[in-house]
C-alpha cells in the first residue's frame, strides 16, 4: 500500500485536495503541501484544522517552499518526504518538470491539466503526444505510474465515457461534454480557476468531427441546453484536453466539449482580447519594463481562492452520449451538480475548485490501495470507472444518469 502524498501547489484545487487528502489521511498517510509561496501552503494548513478535516491526527501534515521547474530540487524533496504519491496542481508549465522528478524517483505522478510551454498556445493536436506520451514507454519501463489529467475535466468526464463504453451502449456516434457554472461570485469579472490558464484555452478551438480534428473559432458556434438542477443554459464549442486523449480511446465519430458563458463574460473576454490583454507575448512599456499581457490581467483579477466565501449556485458537468445499444438509438446524459455554498461549507472552497480537486485524491486512493497501480502512463478512460466513480460518490461528487 502506498502512502505519503506530495501535492505541489497551493492554488484553489490544491486548497481542495489538501482538504480531501487529510479527511482520508487513515488511507494516504503524511501530507506535504509545498509551493513557491510556503505562506500559501499554511493557510491551506490552518483552513484544514479549522474544519477539522484530519481524520487521523497521528499522520503528519506540513509545509514546504519549492521551485518546480528545478528538477533536482523535486527529486530531494520527494526523498526527504518520503512521498508515494505526487500530486501536481501546479500551473501547467511544470508538469513535465515534476514527471521527470518522479519519473527518477520511481514514485506515482498525477496532474489534473494538459502540459503548456509559456510560448506556445493551443498547438497542434492531440496535445498530449507533444510532451506527455513521448514519456509513456519510460514510465512503463520503470514501473512508474502516471495519471493524467486526473481532474473533473479531464478526468471524470473521460470516465463517464468509459462507463458508457462498458454499461450502456454497444456504438457511439457522438460524446457531448458539457459543463456549466450557474453561479454568482459577485466580481464585476473573474475566471474560476487560473485566469491565465484560463484565458489561454481560449485562443482557437481544436474539435474532433467524423474522425478527425477541426479548427474553430473561440465562441462562435453555441448551442442551448436545459440541465438538470440549473436549467436552460448556452454552451459554446470549445477546445479542451480530454478531446486530445478520447479521440484515440473512444470509439466515437464526433467528440466535442461546450462550455457555459454568460454575455458579460464573453463582452470581457472580448474587450481584452481585442485589445492584446490575453497575449502570452511579452511587451516593453515606455519606463522600460518587460511584462506579459496576460500575466498582467492575471494579476489584477481576483484569485479563484478568494471567491469561494460569496458564492452561490450551482454547476452542472456532464455527457451527451448518443449511440446504438442492441440496434436500436440509445442517447443518455451522465452528470454531477455540485454546490458552491455546500462546498464552502465543508473545505472553504467554490464549486469548480471542489469538482476538479477531489477527483484527484480519489485516483491516490485508488492507487495507493493498488486498483489503478498500474505502473505505466494512462489517460483516465484507460481505467476501470466503475471503482473511481463508485468513490466519488462517497466523496462528494455523486454521478446521476438519465
């Protein structure tokens, strides 16, 4: 049984795998949290002894500063920690830093988002053959399990396909993932998870039509759909990781993934693009000063962390599955509402942070009990759902199908 969890970030999903991490600290042992900023990592800390989430208050939980970018530095730090299991909710410019640490270290590597490089938006698809799986062959010849993309999405949604796939349809034609935040933060404008890595998804949109990929642009094509628990909403075509990794796994003609947007988020979005706010290209302003747009906006936004105490509402993510079951047309939507104000309630945290952290601990679980040990690099429907979602439903984030 494997146990020790390094979870490198102290961002809003780091908050909430801290949180989930130490309520089943009886299964995954020790917790480090550590990030650039150990400040951060504390306030996580003291957030998880105010709400009495240590379940074994024998098991360490601690804190530690760390560049994750320096491989040598994550490999002293995995060692002295004595870590299993590293859970990477950092930005998504380390992912490959901390896979080569644990790829040296021969210990268990999860992330919750695809690998970007500062300079280099939505390239060319599937994402993850440009860095991810040109390590796969390494991690099976070490033994060294890699999870990826172990969020909500990515990560159940991908699931969802899988149970699909081994419960409920024999062919598929077409995977509609759709998520929707009917909530109210009370920001003039936010971004629920990092607004860089936010803004950055946003450039063009790469789909999968009839077996193959196709270029979109950003908010042009929208449909509307009424959801279970948050009603009648309008989703756009968007580009997204899991695209990258079902359309080599799943069986399906088209594979699409629609997010929500309210008007006065795409008016915003707009106004900062067409002016260059959301250019990942640096700039020299008249004092000489070398910044990045986008860093910039990033910087003035409010932190996803920050609007968890004020928010109300609700989301709703899910799949519209339509395919044949014994000849005949079958379509089923698999789904999770989650609520803000019931998620703050339990780990001080926002709906969208709760949907994408918990996912994680669930998959450390599943590995440290040696269901998903699978000592090789997966994308998660490569996995058996059934114990994943099974777990999930007593964490928090019950599956509904209908």
């Amino acid at each position: 049984m494997k146990k020790n969890v390094l979870i490198i970030g102290a961002g809003a999903v780091s908050h909430v795998a801290a949180h989930k991490c130490a309520q089943n600290n009886d299964i995954l042992g020790d917790i480090c949290i550590a990030s650039r900023t150990q400040k951060k990592c504390d306030e996580i800390i003291e957030s998880i002894r105010r709400k009495n989430s240590l379940k074994d208050k024998t098991k360490k939980i601690y804190s530690r500063q760390i560049n994750a970018l320096d491989i040598p530095s994550t490999v002293r730090m995995i060692k002295e920690t004595g870590s299993t299991i590293v859970i990477n909710l950092g930005a998504s410019f380390v992912n490959m830093s901390v896979l080569e640490a644990c790829l040296e270290t021969g210990v268990v590597y999860m992330d919750t988002a695809i690998h970007e490089e500062p300079d280099k938006v939505c390239e060319n698809p599937p994402w993850y053959a440009n860095y991810e799986w040109k390590r796969k062959d390494r991690c099976k010849q070490k033994g060294v399990t890699a999870i990826l993309g172990v969020g909500f999405d990515p990560g159940v949604v991908n699931a969802y396909c899988t149970i699909a796939v081994k419960h409920y349809v024999d062919k598929i034609d077409t995977i509609d993932i759709m998520d929707v935040n009917a909530g109210n933060h009370g920001k003039y404008f936010a971004t629920n998870f990092d607004p860089e890595i936010n803004f950055r998804e946003f450039k063009k949109v790469w789909t999968w039509i009839d077996r193959k990929w196709v270029e979109e642009e950003v908010h042009k094509i929208k449909k509307i759909y009424d959801f279970p628990a948050v009603g009648i909403q309008t989703v756009y075509l968007t580009g997204h990781d899991e695209l990258h990794s079902l359309s080599k796994n799943i069986d399906a003609n088209s594979i699409r993934f629609w997010m929500g947007f309210s008007d006065h988020y795409i008016n915003c979005f707009t106004v900062l693009k067409n002016i260059g706010l959301l250019s990942e290209k640096p700039v020299r302003t008249a004092e000489g000063l070398t910044v990045v747009p986008l860093k910039v906006v990033k910087a003035v936004l409010p932190d996803p962390q920050s609007l968890a105490p004020n928010y109300t509402g609700k989301t709703c993510i899910g799949n519209l599955i339509k395919g044949k079951k014994n000849g005949k047309d079958k379509e089923i939507f698999i789904y999770n509402v989650c609520d803000h104000k019931e998620c703050y309630n339990e780990v001080e945290s926002q709906a969208i942070s709760y949907t994408a952290g918990v996912p994680s601990v669930a998959a450390a679980m599943l590995v440290s009990k040696g269901v998903w040990d699978v000592k090789t690099m997966v994308n998660v429907e490569e996995l058996d759902p059934d114990p994943f979602i099974e777990l999930l439903n007593k964490m928090g984030l019950p599956t509904e199908i209908r």
